[in-house]
C-alpha cells in the first residue's frame, strides 16, 4: 500500500517537473523572439486619414488690419493641398433684425459715416440712448444665432469651415459702439459666448502692438484700437479655446505658427478643444 503511494507521488512530481520545464524553455523561446516593428509609415497614414476626416470650425478674428483675410485664404490653401474639402465664411455682424435698429438709428441721425479711401462708407452706431444701446447688441446677437444655422448645415459638407470675423468680433464691435468695455459680462455678452462655445472648435485672435495695426489700417477711429484690443484679449482670457497670435511677424510666419498649431490640435484630439 505504501509502496503504491510512493510510486502515485512521484509520477506526479515527475510530471509537474516535466511541465515545468517546457513552460521555462517556452518563455525563452518567447524572449528571444523579436518582436515584429511597426509600420511607422502605416501608422501616420491611419492618423492623417483621420484627420482628413474633421469636421470642424475654425474662426480667425483680430482688429481690423491684423491680417484676418489674408490668413484665412493661407490657411483654406494649406489645408486644400492636405485633400481636405473648405470653404471660407465673412460672418461679421450679420444684419436681419438689426436693420430695424439700424434704421431707426439713421432716423435719428445717431449714425456715423466714415468715408474710406477706396471710397467705401463705413457705418458706426453709436447709440447713447438707453433703449437702442441696449436693442442693438440684442438684435446682433439674435442676428448672430439666426447665421450659426448656415455654419450648422455647411459643416455637413465640409471638412473644415474657414471663418473670417465671428463672435468674438461682434462683441468686439459692439463693446465699441455701445460704449460698453464690459458687455461680455452681460447677458448678451454670455449668449454670444455660449454660441462661439457650441460651434467654434478653434479661435485664433490675431494681435499686434498699435504701430503695426495702424500702419496697415489707418481708417480706425480714435480710440477703437484700443477698445476693441482689449475687449479681444479679455476674451482670449476667458475662452480657453482661443489662442493669441502675434502677427507683428511677416504673413509667411504667422501662417506657419497657426497651420502647426492646428495640424497639432487635430492629431490630439478628435474632438477639438483648445487649450493653450
């Protein structure tokens, strides 16, 4: 009985030996085994189609002069050479229910005419009535929801939607004309904010220093510069998807420092939220 046993326990211990070691002689096969490379080129590949896939909106803003046009035809031609499929948009200030105000304004004569050298009238609305300092920045922002419905139905067809002058630049239009440094903060302020945050999924505020600006765009009137430079910078602060960008640099410079930035973002993320 005894002797049973003993042969019972040593088959096993055998085996377990016998198990063990091809499971040891396995995992050195396995170790010395290289690993096979990675197709580094397949993988950019993959993420390069994946990025031409985007769709997304990009809005360029600034003070007149800063260059917004000029980067936004830049940008729409370095991201056609990619295969992606764009499309340029001038959104600011758009008029429908302003032009009551407008018009009422005009009435009243409180409008502003400046005569532009290649003989184009520029309208300014300074309003210092109550009622219409405050129906103005309504109506624009009502104006303003009323052009988002065309970004939402181009943003099917397109890949990337090139914006020239969005939210950003009417609030900074408005803070000028109303006289009114603080109307972010109001509740206009906030709904156009809300909109910029629904559909913008990059903001890039061109800046420079005033000697730049105005040697490009003597036109200004006194005091807009500075208005509306800050009322920009106090939206960059507060929108964290919005990035500054110095464009005292020549054209070539700027569009490389925000064609980088986006191309960068993009990789990153497929859903595109800034942050500086």
């Amino acid at each position: 009985m005894s002797s049973n046993l003993i042969s019972y326990f040593s088959i096993i211990f055998l085996s377990a030996l016998v198990f063990l070691a091809v499971l040891i002689k396995g995992l050195k096969l396995q170790l010395r085994t290289p690993l096979p490379e990675l197709n580094m080129n397949a993988v950019r590949k993959i993420a390069f189609n994946r990025v031409l896939k985007i769709r997304s909106i990009v809005c360029i803003s600034g003070v007149d002069g800063a260059g917004k046009t000029t980067q936004s035809i830049l940008l729409k031609r370095f991201l056609d050479n990619l295969g992606m499929r764009t499309i340029i948009l001038h959104l600011r200030c758009p008029k429908y229910t302003s032009y009551i105000v407008a018009g009422i304004g005009k009435t009243l004569r409180l409008n502003r005419y400046l005569k532009m050298p290649n003989g184009a009238i520029k309208v300014y609305h300074f309003y210092d009535k109550d009622g219409l300092r405050i129906l103005w920045p309504l109506t624009t922002m009502i104006d303003t929801y009323l052009i988002s419905i065309k970004l939402f139905v181009l943003r099917r067809r397109f890949n990337v939607l090139i914006v020239d002058r969005f939210v950003f630049d009417s609030v900074a239009d408005l803070s000028f004309e109303v006289k009114n440094e603080g109307l972010v903060s109001s509740m206009v302020g906030r709904a156009f904010l809300a909109l910029q945050n629904k559909f913008v999924g990059f903001q890039y505020i061109l800046d420079a220093s005033p000697d730049v600006i105005l040697n490009r765009k003597d036109e200004m009137l006194p005091g807009e510069f500075e208005v509306k430079r800050l009322v920009y910078r106090n939206l960059c602060k507060i929108v964290n998807s919005a990035v500054l960008v110095d464009v005292s640099k020549d054209r070539d410079a700027v569009h490389g420092e925000i064609s980088s930035h986006l191309m960068r973002r993009m990789r990153q993320k497929d859903t595109y939220t800034i942050n500086r």
